[in-house]
C-alpha cells in the first residue's frame, strides 16, 4: 500500500473499528450517503479535502493526526469516542 489516498483509507478503517461504527454511522456524521463511505473505502472515489475536515470534526482528532497513519490516529482518538469493545461488536469469550 503505497499512496496516501490508500494510508488514508487503512486510518478510516482503523477508527471505524476502534469506534465501532458502520459506514451508515460515519456517513451520518459526516453528511453523505453509506454509499460514498463504501466508495471513498473500496477506492472507487476519493476523500476530499473537506472530507478531511469532516472526519476530523466526527472524530475528534486534528486533520495532521489523521494523515500521519492508522495507528497514530487511534492513538489521538478521544476515549469518550472508544467503544466500549475494540470493534464494538466483537464476541467476548470468558474463561
């Protein structure tokens, strides 16, 4: 994976699972279709500029620390922004 557009995409992933959101959940924060999420995340189309700013508002994170990687991102995201289970949905299996 070598061009940002492609980091970019892998850091949106990232914060999807460390929030536990959908791509309906982040296309209502940010104001577009679940459509345009699925096609800004398969490639097909491109995140903006704006995009940036609007992620950055949903996410509570600077626009630099959403293009310096997937990990750095997670690492600034805000705790009340955490889900409660990494990914949120996972299945939790007790000894």
């Amino acid at each position: 994976m070598s061009s940002t557009a492609a980091y970019l995409r892998l850091t949106v992933t990232a914060l999807m699972y460390a929030t536990g959101e959908r791509q309906a959940d982040v296309a209502a924060g940010l104001g577009i279709t679940q459509g345009q999420v699925s096609r800004k995340q398969s490639g097909s189309a491109f995140w903006s500029l704006d995009d940036l700013d609007r992620l950055s508002a949903h996410y509570g994170i600077p626009v630099p620390d959403l293009v310096c990687g997937a990990d750095h991102a997670v690492r600034h995201l805000p705790a009340a922004r955490r889900a409660a289970q990494l990914g949120g949905t996972q299945t939790t299996i007790t000894p």
